[in-house]
C-alpha cells in the first residue's frame, strides 16, 4: 500500500508540473551541441512539434561556467530528430556552456507570426491580431519554422497605429519576408503561476552595459528564471531608444541582484530602455527523476 501511496503522489505532482507555464533551463554543452544549434531534450518537447514555447538567453551567476552568447539566435523543431533546437542565426558555432530560459506554456497564448508582404515594411512587420495590445505583455524569438527564413537581427516589439509590431533593432536591415517569430502573450489563467512587470533603465539603476533589476519575484532569488523583451517607444518619444546588441542576464551575489546587459561589446545601455519581464516557475523535475523515485520501491498495482 505504502508503495501504491507513493505512486499516486508522484504522478500527482508531475501532472500538477506539467498542466502549468515553466521555464526549463537549457545549457549547450559538448553533447547537445552540432555545429551552429544545440539540441533541447525535454520531455513536453520531444517528438511535439506543436509545443508553445518561446526562450530567451538564461545568464549566469558569480562562479558559475555559464558563458554568454553574443550572436543573434533563433528557435527550431527539427523534425528528422524529433527535437527542438537553439541556433545561432549568423551560422557561428555554438557557443558552449551557453545557457538558455525556455518558456513551456500551458494556460498562456503562444502563437506563431510569419513577415508577409500584406503585414511587413522595412524594419517592421505588424502582427494581424488583438492579442498583442499595446499595453499587454509579450514575448517573442525568432522561428525558423515553418519557411526556413531567418532573421540575424536583433529586435524588438513597438506599438503603432493599433497594432503591435516586431522590429530590428538595426534599423538598416529590413525584415525578411518569410520569416517567423514565436509570440508568447501571457493569458489571465497563468496569472496565478507566474508574474509580469516591467522595467525601465533610469540613471539609478543604469551603469555602462547593464541595468539592475528590483522586484520581489526575483531579488535574492538566484535561481530565478525569466524572459525579458524590449518594448520600444511604452510612455513616449523619451522611451523610444534602440539597443543593438544581444541582451542576457546576471545575478549578482554581492547586492542580490540580476541585471539585464549587452553581451560581447562596451555599448552602453541606453536610459529610458523599457523591458517586460515574465517570471515562472523553473522546471527541475524530469520524468528520470520520477522514474527514480518510483524505483525506490517495488512498484505493485492493489489489488493485484
């Protein structure tokens, strides 16, 4: 009976896991690492090409072998391995021991938004729905299903002539038609699982390439997993500042912090730079670690 209790409890718990909005923490190492894309091995993934997930570059903590990825990446379901993967746009190698916050959802809106010639102009494409408003939250990466189109510009989000829109930070570089991004907008039934807000770079807490963040979900918390993105122009003509550059994050052990900072260059970050932030729960528990438990004991069915 003991072990039959023991069962039901952990299927239990790893039902309740899976039927929220998580964040699994992906490093690349040496054997998930081919070539230019690192290759994600995650239960809720493998073999789902269908899965709603977006990601954003995970940062790393005093001490910690975490090393950041400068270049431009974007994510891929490649269906002859089953898996999806992490690439880097520019077809630079994969930088190992980078790391990375991939957000599954359950309750929230994932969608995916493809650049058509009706939609997309210069720098800019709009994205056809009202999901995406200009005062809710949203999230987005590069997807190079299902055109196989990529993007090797850094972007962000802006909201215009009532619709919200995706642009490259570059405002030199157009965005390529045929190119899609997966869109994260976070539903009222995970409001309850996770937690958004937004900050912006001001002179207090803005010094050279980084900006240090302030909120309770996060502060103390080194173990803290978000995404972050840039929302372009929120509050005025003041906000509207470009950041052209790959943005990652740091926990900083002496203050209790994480920051938010350019990777691999001294450009400064900007002030009045807005990013919403989502935080959810991390996701450590995998079906290896559940297995292990069960097999602590002799698994019986009762009656048997």
């Amino acid at each position: 009976m003991k072990t039959l209790v023991t069962f039901i409890f952990i299927l239990n718990f790893w039902q309740h896991l899976q039927a929220q909005d998580k964040i699994y923490v992906h490093v690349a190492t040496s054997s998930t690492i081919d070539g230019t894309r690192t290759i994600i091995d995650h239960p809720d993934l493998n073999f789902n090409p269908n899965a709603k997930i977006v990601f954003c570059h995970a940062g790393f903590k005093n001490g910690s072998s975490v090393i950041p990825n400068p270049n431009p990446t974007g994510l891929w379901y490649q269906s002859s391995i089953g898996r999806w993967v992490i690439y880097n746009e520019n077809a630079i190698p994969m930088i190992v021991n980078s790391a990375y916050n991939i957000y599954i959802a359950d309750t929230s809106d994932v969608f995916t938004h493809v650049a058509t010639a009706a939609n997309t102009a210069g720098t800019t494409t709009a994205i056809p729905t009202t999901v995406a408003s200009e005062n809710s939250f949203m999230f987005h990466c590069n997807y190079f299903n299902p055109n196989a189109v990529q993007n090797t510009n850094f972007s962000g989000s802006y909201f215009a002539a009532g619709l919200r829109r995706i642009f490259n930070q570059n405002i030199a570089n157009s965005i390529s038609i045929g190119s899609a991004y997966r869109i994260l907008t976070p539903s009222t039934a995970s409001l309850n699982q996770i937690t958004l807000f937004t900050h912006t770079t001001s002179a207090s807490n803005t010094n050279f390439t980084a900006t240090t963040l302030n909120h309770s979900a996060i502060n103390n918390n080194p173990n803290a997993t978000f995404l972050i993105h840039h929302y372009w122009g929120i509050g005025g003509t003041e906000y509207q500042a470009y950041t052209n550059s790959q943005k990652d994050v740091f926990y900083d052990d002496f203050i209790g912090r994480w920051q938010i900072y350019n990777i691999g260059t001294s450009l400064s970050m900007p002030l009045n730079v807005v990013f919403d932030i989502v935080v959810a729960p991390q996701d450590i528990l995998s079906l290896s670690v559940a297995q292990n438990a069960i097999n602590q004991e002799d698994f019986l069915i009762y009656p048997n």
